[in-house]
C-alpha cells in the first residue's frame, strides 16, 4: 500500500510542476508603444525659450531565457523615440531633433497569477545614446552622448498559449530620462 501511495505522491507533484518546468526556455519577442522624454526644452538643449515635442513611437526587439517560473535573462534593443526642438540663442532661432536609443540586459523577476498570467518587474544595465541635431539660419551642429545607466519596469504578460504571449510594460531609464510604455508578443522555443 506504501509502494502505490508514494507513487501517486510522485505523480501529483511531476504533474504539478509539468506546468513551471513548461514555462522554462528561450524566448524572443517585439513590442511598440509610446515614448515620452521627460526633460524641458531648455533642459534638452541650452536654448532660451526652447520647445519641446516631447512625446514620440517606441519600439523594442529582445530575447531571454527564462531559467525557472520567476526569473529570466533578458536582452534587448529600444528604440526610444525622435523629439523635435526649436528655441532661440541670442536673436538666432534654432531648430532640431534628439533621436535615443538603448541596448542592454536585465534580470527579471516573475511573479505567475494564474495559468495564463504573469507580471514581472525587470532592473538591469543599458548602454544608451541620444544624438542631436541643431540647425541655425547659417550653422548646423550634431552632438552624441553616450551613457552607461540602469533601466528598470514593470509589467503583465497573459500568455494566450504555451509559446505565444502578450505583454504591456512601463520601461525607465535612469540618465536618459525616457519613459516606454509598451505593448507586444513574445514567442517562447
């Protein structure tokens, strides 16, 4: 009687892990969204009473390996967005634009609600830059800044099938100073 207890004892618990061991393995996914820079004008670019469209398309490529149903390791490029700018230096009016952008890796910490929920939160490391590009009546100029600089966010992720999900996230990072929110897929292997 011992024999058949234990291996029903065995049984229950391989097929209450099937499902966390199910959620294991690489992933690849692509999302869209919304950027918005939170700096002024006169902040972004030294210009007195400088403008500032600050709001522009995000967009993000990145995969991972998921080691367990609470942690993964993720890398990922983001495309931060353009924000357009015009102020004035002197009597001189200028125009221009900031492009960022991002890549880096994150660890990210997975809490599952439900067979088909997830909400995570990611902190990791991201190599950023912003280019700039001014233009005057009879001058232009360009400027690169390079920064190293944590990311952070949080998300949800329903997972509509054992390899196909959905996910929502708020992304920061830190010394760039844009926030992402963004919506995509992800494809588990």
């Amino acid at each position: 009687m011992n024999r058949i207890a234990t291996c029903i004892a065995i049984a229950a618990g391989l097929a209450a892990a099937a499902p966390a061991m199910a959620q294991q393995g690489w992933y690849v996914g692509a999302g869209i969204g919304r950027g918005n820079l939170n700096m002024s004008g006169t902040d972004l670019t030294g210009l007195n009473n400088a403008q500032i469209d600050d709001s522009d398309t995000t967009y993000t490529l990145r995969g991972g390996f998921r080691f367990n149903p609470y942690l993964a390791l993720e890398v990922g490029y983001y495309d931060l967005g353009q924000y357009t700018f015009s102020g004035t230096s002197g009597n001189v009016a200028v125009t221009g634009s900031a492009k960022a952008k991002s890549y880096g890796i994150s660890a990210v910490g997975i809490l599952p609600v439900g067979p088909h929920m997830d909400l995570y939160g990611r902190v990791g490391w991201a190599e950023s830059e912003l280019k700039a590009n001014a233009n005057a009546t009879l001058a232009t100029a360009n400027r690169s800044d390079r920064q190293s600089e944590a990311t952070y966010g949080l998300g949800a992720r329903w997972n509509a099938t054992r390899n196909w999900g959905v996910f929502a996230e708020w992304m920061k990072n830190d010394k760039i100073e844009v926030d992402s929110y963004l919506v995509g897929v992800d494809f588990r292997f």
